[in-house]
C-alpha cells in the first residue's frame, strides 16, 4: 500500500478506527499516563507535558535564591530573557536559612506572576557522602512534607526538584535506595507535584549511577511523573559524551534535563555548544547555572553580572542570544497562553506533515506509529512512521548522535566529511561516515 493509499485508507475508516480506538486506549495507556494525566505537569512516554497535552520543553536559568534572598527581581529579570523556566534554589535549613513554606509561596507567585514554570530545590544535600555539611535525601524529603501546603494546588505550575546533587564522589552507590524512599516520602504525604531527582557525583553521574538504574526509580513512584536531572560540567567536554548520555534516557523513553550547566568550570571544559545543540535536537530541557551571584572561583558562570540585568556576561550572552539558546527555542508554556493553544493535536508536526499523537503509543495499539486521535491520523514521536519531509527547515529527522540530518544531503556538506551546515546549526548527512 502506498502512503498517498493508506492517508485514503485511514480517512475512509476513520470513524470506525475512532470508536474502537476509544475501547481499546484504557487498556494500552502507558502506566505514566493513566496516572499523571489531568493532574498538572506530567510524564507520558519519556516526555514532559502539560496537563492539556501539549509538550513542555524547559528552556531556564538557575537563581540562587536562598543566598540573595534580596535580589527579588530576578525571577522577572530571567523572564524577560524568554526562558520559561526557573530554577529556584532553596534550602531546608540544614545548612543555610530555612526557607518557609511563607517564602515558597512567595515564590510561586513570583513565578506565575512572570508567566515562568517554577522548579524548586533543596541544595542543602549537595555532596552527601563526600562534603560533611551536606543533609541526606530523607531529610530534604522530610522539608518537602512540611512545605505541603505550598505545593497543592501549584501542580501546574511547580516541579519538585527534591534534592540538589544529593551524593558527592563517596558513598554514591546509595543513591538509588534514597532516590525512592524520598519519592515515597513525597507522594505518601500527599505530594502530586511533578518531581525532579539530580544525578550523584556531584550531579555529573560519571558513575552511570543514575543511568544505569533510571527505570527502577521512575517504577518506583507511584505516580510515575519523576524527571531525571543532569548536571553537565567538566565531565561533558565531548559532543559524544553529551550525545551518548541524552540518547539512552530518550532512547529508553526515561525523562531527562539537563539541569544545571555553564561554558567552563574548575572541572574541566564543559562543551556548552553540544549540549544546547543536542537537547534542542532532541527535545530535551535545559537549564543554565546561574543568573547571578557565584563565588568561589567560579564567577565566570554568572549570567548577569552583579543582578543587573542589562549587563549580560560573555556566558550570559551565549545562553541567551547564541545558537539553541533561549531566545531563538524558548516557547512559553501553554497555562500561561503561550506554546500550541490550538485544540486537538498539540504535541507538534512529524516530518511527514503529519501531528504528533499527543497520547503517544496509547493512540496506536497495533504498534506500526500510526494513531488515531481527534477524528484524523497522526505520528508516535520516534516511531517507524515518524519520518519523511513536509518541506522547510532540518526536517529530515535526526541522526543517532543526536543532530538534525541535512535536508539537502550531501550538498550541504562541501568538505565530504558527512557534516553539513543548513539554518545556522550543524547536519548530518545520511549514511555517511558522521551518521552514527
């Protein structure tokens, strides 16, 4: 059967396919749908939506809110950048200055009032095991419960990112244990927020730690709506390094962002390009570290200099304005009337000019990525169907090592090495040696 058949096929049938396709979607709903959806920002098939089904890519910057507790602009200041996403840092009160449930509502507020979707973190766990200082995930999760009644009713709006960094470069073998009975913690006292858990070694995972023992975590909460978090410093100096750690979690259909990163570091190098390169190609959030306010060496990755938003910094700048960076991928979220605000599909085009199924696989039960939703056919995201070209733009897919393949093949890659440049980024040309 053609494709231009089996469109005729399908829209033929359509009304038949519609109403079996209603039997059958409760029995081959993802255990992640079934449980997070309607209920604010959610998991479904490795990928972050909003409650009404449209995709949340994060696109943000960190702010040190527990040491400038002052610098109460900045959050409008992050905003006005385009990021749709802030990363709030809080503390329990086991290192630094609690912050109250008073001050967490606060904040919230700020949040929505800039039209930003809030992450919230304890980093008082930053090092467990190696910094002698730091606080244990038990008791991060411990300040979460008594926070409760800053978070419900804020599902659509906050994610729960329960500990920053929670193991340094001993003892980090614990983390899966204390990953889920923190998630336990959380949900058993009622928390239905979306969560976030940051990667041991410092948040760089060189162990594997977290990617070997991801899925586990994820079966773990009972509502399934855990985002994993990585932080990429000098252990990421490779586009490769970058490329292979991001494609396992969306291969595995595991939701990942990388939550903190910067364009050096006392570490190593970091390779900022790769990393805003990869997660743009594969729909893959990220968030900067930080506004404003390091110390310790590491002023570089201030964004701003000194809080003043119009002094943006060479690192700042980059975030910003340069290739992938937030002014040219940032979409706001669609509770603040940003993003797709039409009805129906709104998980995007496939390349064949086809809409992403916004239910993902649940839409096809047969399993070919062909699914029915809204009266009208459409893709599961990385499925055999997901492929082809609607014209305009890198739309030819994307390359196992994470870039766009070029559209125009091999005449955008005059050199023949198999990388090509088309719309301002790199390519990868087709069955060429870069194609891996």
């Amino acid at each position: 059967m053609t494709k231009s058949q089996r469109r005729t096929w399908l829209t033929a049938v359509g009304s038949a396919i519609a109403g079996i396709a209603g039997l059958l979607l409760p029995v081959f709903a993802t255990a992640g749908a079934a449980q997070a959806a309607g209920s604010g920002i959610h998991v479904s098939d490795g990928r972050v939506y909003e409650a009404n089904g449209s995709e949340f890519v994060m696109r943000g910057v960190n702010h040190a809110h527990t040491w400038y507790p002052s610098e109460t602009g900045a959050i409008a200041d992050i905003a006005a950048t385009g990021a749709n996403t802030v990363r709030v840092v809080l503390s329990s009160g086991d290192r630094w200055t609690e912050t109250t449930s008073a001050q967490v509502s606060s904040i919230i507020s700020d949040c929505k009032a800039n039209k930003v979707i809030c992450v919230l973190e304890v980093h008082d766990t930053t090092g467990y095991g190696e910094d002698g200082a730091a606080a244990t995930l038990d008791q991060a999760a411990d300040y979460w419960v008594g926070v409760k009644s800053a978070l419900q009713g804020q599902e659509d709006y906050v994610v729960v990112n329960i500990g920053n960094e929670p193991y340094g470069n001993s003892g980090y073998t614990a983390w899966t244990d204390a990953t889920k009975n923190a998630i336990g913690k959380l949900r058993n006292a009622g928390i239905e927020n979306a969560l976030m858990v940051d990667a041991p070694n410092w948040g760089q995972d060189w162990s594997n730690t977290m990617r070997t023992n991801a899925a586990s975590v994820f079966a773990s909460d009972p509502r399934r709506n855990t985002i994993f978090s990585i932080h990429m410093y000098g252990v990421y100096d490779t586009a490769t390094e970058v490329q292979n750690y991001l494609n396992h979690f969306v291969t595995n259909k595991l939701p990942i962002v990388v939550g903190e990163f910067g364009d050096n570091h006392s570490d190593g190098n970091p390779d900022e390009n790769a990393i805003m390169a990869t997660t743009q190609s594969l729909r893959v959030g990220y968030l900067g570290w930080s506004w404003s306010g390091n110390g310790s060496g590491v002023e570089y990755l201030d964004m701003v200099t000194g809080f003043d938003a119009g002094s943006l910094t060479t690192w700042g700048n980059r975030f910003v304005n340069g290739a992938n960076g937030i002014a040219a991928t940032s979409t706001r979220a669609t509770i603040y009337g940003g993003g797709d605000t039409g009805g129906g599909d709104t998980g995007g085009t496939a390349p064949n000019g086809y809409p992403y199924c916004v239910n993902g696989s649940a839409s096809d039960p047969d399993g070919d990525g062909w699914g029915w939703e809204n009266s009208r056919s459409c893709v599961v995201r990385g499925s055999a169907a997901d492929t082809g070209s609607s014209g305009g733009g890198d739309t030819g897919g994307t390359a196992p090592n994470g870039y766009p393949y070029c559209v125009n093949g091999s005449a955008s890659d005059p050199d023949g090495d198999g990388w090509g440049w088309e719309n301002s980024r790199s390519c990868v040309v087709r069955g060429s040696a870069a194609d891996r």
